[in-house]
C-alpha cells in the first residue's frame, strides 16, 4: 500500500472540540493543558499578546509555541488503517487512518515537555451515550408533549394537572366516595396550550394490568435463574390458565421501570439528606467489568455478541451504584444504516466530511465525525449482513416456488437483497475501509454494541452525579479505556485534590486453600505486630484498628515490578501523566492475594513527590511509606466481586466455568432465551433487588477481625441419641453471627421498614411495587400519592 494515494490535514481541520466533559484536552494534571481544548496559533499569540503587553519576543514565542491550547496531529497505529476503493476513488484507492493521536504540546508544572499523547473521540458520542444510559435506555424516560416533544420529568414545571379520569357516581347514581387513586390523571403542556398533543393523560404503570397476583411469581423466578419457557410453565401450573409471552415480556419490563424508578428516588432522597446535613463524606468505590458473551439469535451456530458490563460499587456497603452494558438495544442495525448512509431514494448520502478551502476538498468521515461512530462499527455493518441473510435463508425455505411465477417472485426478492447487501458492502468495506467480519462475533439484529469508551465515560460522568459533594476514592483493574477519560471526568474534583485513582492487580487464580493459608499468615503476622506495638508503647489498647492494619502495611510496602527489571503496569498507564511507582502490599484480606496498587492520580503535593520515585526504587522513604499506607488499605474490589459472584450464582445468563476475576471467560447462552432488552432488564431488576430487598452478610474490606474487640458468641450444643429422647451434652462452639442487612441499609439510605421491637427489615416488597415512584417530586407524584393517603386513612376509619 505504499504507493496509494494519502490524505494529509491539519490539527485544526480535525479537531472535533472538547465538549461539556473536556474530551480531547491534555490528561495531564501536572500540564499547563490539562483541560484546555485546542486554539490556533495564531489566537494564542494575540491572546497573550493583550493579556500580556509586557511579554518580550521571546517569551511570547513560548507561549506561542507551548503555552495552554498547544497541541500537533502525531500519526496513528497501523489497526486504525483504511483504504477507500469506491465511489470516486474506483481507481484510485486512498489509504487513510481512521483514527488520529494528539500530541500535548504543553508544559508541566517543572518546566519540563508534556508530550503527552490521546487518540481523538467525539464528545457528540459520548453526549449520546450518557442520555442513553441516564434513562436506563428510555425505560425512565416518562411522558412527554405531543406537540414538542418536551418530557414531563425533565420540565415538570411546565406542566400543571388538568382532571382525572375517575368514577364520580356509583351504580346507584350516588357520589362516589374518591377513594382510590385515579385510574389516571390529565396533563397539559402550558407553553403549547391549546396545540394537538399538548394535553395528554399519565396512568400509573400497573393500571393496565388485568390481574396482578402472578406479579411476584414472574418476579421470584426471573430473580432465580428461571427461563421465559419456565416462568411460563410455572404460571400455568399455578393459575390453570396459559400465560402468553408478551405477558411476561411486558410484566418484566414494568419490574424494571419500577424498580429503576424506585431507585432512583430512594438516591435522591439520601444525596438530599447527605448534603443538608454537611457531612463531608469520602466514597471509596470499586469498579471492574464483567463480560457476557451471548448468541442473540440462533442455536444452530455460536456466532457471538460480546457485552461489557460496567459495574461500580461503594466498599464500605456494598451498594452497587451502576451496572451499564455496552449495547444499545433501541437501535435497530439495518433501520440505522438505511436513514443514516441512504437516502430517500436509497442513494448513499453521509458519507463525506467536506473541508473548504483545503488541498482536501472531502474526505471519508473519520471515525468521531461518523454518526454510527458510537457503535462497534465491524460489528454493526456485519449485523446488518446478518439480518438480510437470516431472511434470505428463512424465505428459500418458506416461499412457494411450483409455479413460474412463484419461482420469478423468489428470485426478484433474492436479487433484492443481493443488491442491499452489495451496497452495504460498498459503503463500509469499498468507502469506509472496514475489513469484512468473518469472524466467531456478530451484532444482534435487534440492537447494537457501543463502544466501551462511550459506555465507561457515561457510566463514570453518571456516577458522578449520583454523589453528594465530597471526596472520592475509586480503585480500578489496569483498564486501557480508563485513561484517557478520568481525568477530564473527574477535572474538577483532580484540581480541589478531591480525586484519587487507585489502579489495583491480585492474583485472580490462586486456589482456595493457598487463599486460606495467605489469609491466616497474614491475620497472625498483624496480631504479632499489634502485640509488639502495645508492648513498645507504639500503640495504646484505644488506638484505631485502622491506624495499626496502615502501620503494618508502612511496615511491609515493597516495589513492585514485572519479571525483574520491567515496570510492573500495561504499556497504557506508562506514561508521563501517572507515577510509575507501584507498590505490593503485605495484605491478605478479602480474599485478594498478592495485592498489588498504583496510583495514577493523588492529590498534588503526593503526585509530584510520587513522579520524582523511579518505577524500580527498591529502598522507599518512611515518610512515602507512611503516605502510600491509606491509599494502600482503601484499594479494593470486594463489593463488585461479591455482587458479581451474587449474581453469577443467582443468574443462569450470568454464569459461567471457570474461577478467577471478572476478565476470566464469558458466558455463551445458547440460543435467544431472552431478547437484548430483556437480557438487561434482567440485569437491571437483579441489581435494584440486590440493593433493597436481601438482607445479606457482608465482610466488608475496612473491618478487622479481632477476637479481644469483637468476640464470638459461644453457642452450646448437643447431639441426640439414637432411638431415645436424650442428648449428649457437647463443649460449647465460638462463632460469629454476622449482621444482614440490605446494602441500601448499610449504605445509610431510608430503604427499610422499622417492626416494633425496634429491628429494622427491607420494605414491604408488595407495597413498594405500586406507588409512583417515577413522579415523585413532582405535581403529578403528589396527586397519586394524595389519593394513597386518602385510601389507607378511610381503612384505619
């Protein structure tokens, strides 16, 4: 290909811009760029020029050349290349790279050369995908105008009630008593007033729902691993009545709206308490992913959809705050190529970016600038193969051919889509350059995988909005995709040193009884250690158990390298932003052995200490030591692990062979049991009834085991004797009998009903499913409630 012809720009013909989040900015906190979008050289130079007459020639030129908004086009990796051979370059291929890499152009806080690098994204994409993923895919979108199209739950104050649909007279003729909530209530849009569609009527979820009895039967067996085929056997043998499908499709869609709904309440109550009462509270998280891996469509092959499930977790309760999976189920492939690269007459349309003015006068739109850029694109195009494939096999099966004319009908419809998929060959593989997919992976047919950079950024800039103000401690796995999108996510709470990255390896083989035996020598070398340290007076009986399991770790921090003289992190955290120290801890809790932690954003005063340490310093300083401890203790994955395992125990679409960590293997799921959406709504209905309605132990990672500050309880037993009433008398056992409790409980939230003996348990699983959870907060939530309270006051009359 070295004889083709190229396609050379400017930094400034590509740049896409930075957006809300600060993509495409230099990720460096330590660079005069670190969140400042690209600026020609040219505007810097006037810039500084008026904001500083009194700069000499010199220095002006530094500024010019390095100063914030500095950056240059640096190439690009040879997977990214392309080579257009359709439409006006048929004869003439064009190779060109579909995605490009800035380089930082700035200068960090030493006066030393960024040079940091980052592969351009498109902040339109990940707009995209945050409103996607906002709504849990439209499920909490709620209703909106039919004149504008303005949602209600986004502007509630631009709506005002207009009546209810109720009963007003009994069979009798008399006024009957409003008791019950109204089946539902009108709506108007003020500012359209008067236009077709602005007065609508809102019902409650369930109002539709003929019988409700079999709710929490759908509900006990989707949250115990049963298939659609036996929910629907199992209702059968319980009401004698066939349940059709689209019954429990729907009763398991409405579960998720609820239950999403009553989440998201239940987190804007305890933000509001969390902020009023002025608690500065640290929320140490955890997040890892977990990888499914589906056949969507067919049992006769095992051509695959791989998802990401994006999991993030609080660790001192064990609350799991997001789980987002990188697919999009609203969106149909091949609906999406034909409005997007088609137009109305089928002609193709949308697939050059013009650039005026340039040696370039257009060129094929680069992967940011492409509106199908948001999905695996390999994938997408291949999916839309796939359907009208699947439908060319299934209508040469189907179709009549005994006659001429049956016959000349089968061949016009095959030619057809013969011509369909010639195009859409010619558009990715011909224009777009995309290499035909041949291989054991596909996209479904009834959506589309996104790509994990979008899905990961919106899933962390929804999480951020989750949190009431405070700092943030989050571990991670060494996550390629994380780099070049914490940064500018978390731009804020870096410059308040309210942000600390903690990337964390341990060793996911080791087999249990190695676990075991690591555990119990390090359990004995920490009591060792305490003792010492209350006989030298170091410690006193009152001092904390995390200041001494932190003096411990101080004690026994080593380095930590790959083999014996390579940095111990993958080649994407080697870099000028991050400290290349990493450190093995002398821990063995939680099951995580050989814990290994890196630190790729601290707070300022210990980042620039930790960037001025060689990767490979065998002999640390005390006072580092001291300062790595508590980030060292806090790094963590037992909340996402134990709800992963949770649910890989409890859902059969989760499980999967093997042991390890959430990278080990996927899960093939033979055959479609369920539809994509489905698939996630299940997802999402496990999560929320994990969080709210099981009480569980939880061994959470902070809390030390220690027999003097909390003793076991001393059970007695006794054994009975064959054929007699007697018992045999045996030595009383020491256990522990752990507290359960909801993570929603021990997380602080009012998720809970108090009995009268004072004992608090997960609410009434019943009741909760039928209050508005969706409205609540607004005019509308307030009428339906109002009707509830004036129910449940004539029942106590």
């Amino acid at each position: 290909m070295a004889g083709l012809a190229t396609f050379n720009f400017k930094l400034s013909q590509l740049y896409p811009g930075s957006g809300e989040h600060k993509l495409n900015t230099c990720g460096n906190p330590d660079c005069s760029n670190f969140g400042h979008p690209m600026t020609e050289r040219a505007a810097r130079r006037e810039l500084w020029r008026s904001k500083r007459p009194d700069l000499t020639p010199e220095q002006l030129k530094l500024y010019e050349t390095n100063g914030p908004g500095a950056y240059k086009l640096a190439g690009s990796k040879a997977k990214h290349l392309r080579v257009s051979s359709a439409f006006q370059f048929d004869g003439n291929p064009h190779e060109w790279s579909d995605q490009r890499t800035i380089r930082c152009l700035g200068q960090t806080r030493d006066g030393s050369p960024c040079k940091s690098g980052f592969s351009i994204l498109s902040p339109a994409h990940l707009a995209e995908e945050v409103d996607r993923l906002r709504n849990y895919n439209g499920v909490l979108d709620g209703p909106s105008c039919g004149a504008c199209g303005v949602r209600l739950l986004d502007k509630p104050d631009e709506f005002a009630l207009n009546g209810a649909h109720e009963r007003t007279k009994d069979r009798d003729g008399k006024p009957a008593k409003r008791n019950a909530a109204p089946k539902s209530i009108r709506v108007v849009h003020k500012p359209c007033k008067g236009k077709k569609g602005a007065r609508f009527s809102v019902s409650l979820p369930h109002a539709g729902q003929k019988n409700t009895a079999d709710n929490l039967r759908i509900l006990g067996a989707v949250l115990n691993s049963a298939g659609i085929i036996d929910i629907q056997r199992t209702l059968s043998i319980a009401t004698g009545k066939s349940i059709g499908m689209s019954r429990i499709y729907d009763r398991i869609a409405w579960f998720e709206e609820v239950y999403l709904a009553y989440e998201r309440e239940m987190l804007r109550r305890w933000k509001a308490k969390i902020e009023k009462s002025g608690e500065l509270i640290e929320h140490r998280l955890s997040h890892d992913d977990m990888v499914l891996t589906v056949n969507w469509e067919t049992a006769a092959d095992r051509r695959n959809t791989q998802l990401n499930c994006a999991v993030t977790a609080d660790a001192r309760s064990g609350y799991v705050y997001r789980l987002d999976v990188d697919f999009d189920p609203r969106a149909a492939p091949l609906d999406v190529f034909n409005s997007t690269y088609l137009d109305e007459e089928g002609q193709p349309q949308n697939l050059s970016q013009e650039y005026p003015g340039s040696k370039v006068a257009s060129a094929p739109k680069f992967s940011w600038q492409r509106p199908t850029g948001r999905f695996h694109e390999s994938q997408f195009f291949g999916a839309c193969v796939n359907e009208i494939r699947a439908f060319q096999i299934c209508a040469k099966r189907r179709m009549p051919k005994r006659t001429k004319d049956q016959q000349d009908e089968r061949k016009e419809i095959m030619d057809r889509t013969d011509g369909m998929i010639a195009k859409i060959r010619e558009i990715s593989e011909g224009w777009f350059g995309f290499p035909f997919d041949d291989t054991d992976e596909r996209g479904s047919f009834k959506g589309v995988t996104t790509r994990d950079t979008y899905t990961k950024g919106a899933h962390f800039i929804l999480l951020k909005e989750m949190l009431p103000y405070g700092s943030i401690v989050l571990t991670t796995e060494q996550e390629a995709t994380l780099p070049p999108l914490l940064p500018h996510i978390f731009d804020q709470e870096i410059r308040e040193n309210r942000f600390t990255w903690l990337a964390m390896s341990f060793n996911k083989k080791a087999t249990k009884p190695e676990r075991q035996r690591l555990v119990n020598g390090y359990r004995r070398a920490r009591k060792k250690f305490r003792d010492k340290g209350l006989y030298n007076g170091r410690f006193d009986p009152d001092t904390d158990e995390q200041a001494i399991t932190e003096a411990f770790i101080a004690s026994g921090l080593s380095t930590a390298l790959r083999g014996t003289s390579s940095p111990f992190q993958i080649s994407n955290y080697k870099i000028r932003s991050f400290p290349g120290l990493w450190v093995k801890s002398p821990t063995e809790a939680s099951g995580e052995i050989g814990k290994v932690v890196g630190f790729p954003i601290v707070p300022r005063p210990l980042r620039q200490t930790l960037k001025q340490v060689p990767f490979d310093q065998e002999q640390l300083d005390a006072d580092l030591r001291r300062e790595l401890a508590p980030l060292v203790y806090k790094a963590t994955f037992q909340p996402v692990s134990s709800f992963m395992n949770s649910l890989r125990t409890r859902l059969s679409v989760a499980d999967r062979a093997g042991s390890g960590g959430a990278r080990v293997g996927g899960t093939y799921i033979q055959g479609a049991i369920f539809n994509p959406k489905i698939l996630v709504s299940i997802l999402n209905i496990y999560r929320v009834h994990y969080n709210f309605f099981e009480e569980r132990s939880y061994a959470c990672p902070y809390a030390e085991i220690d027999d003097l500050i909390d003793p076991p309880v001393m059970i007695q037993r006794a054994m009975p004797i064959p054929g007699t009433d007697e018992f045999v008398d045996l030595p009383p056992k020491p256990r522990r009998v752990p507290a359960k409790k909801t993570p929603a409980m021990r997380h602080g939230m009012d998720a809970f009903t108090k009995k009268k003996d004072g004992s608090e348990v997960p609410p009434d699983l019943y009741r909760v499913l039928y209050r508005p959870w969706l409205y609540m907060g607004t005019k509308l939530g307030a009428r339906f409630e109002r009707s509830r309270g004036k129910r449940r006051q004539s029942q106590a009359d």
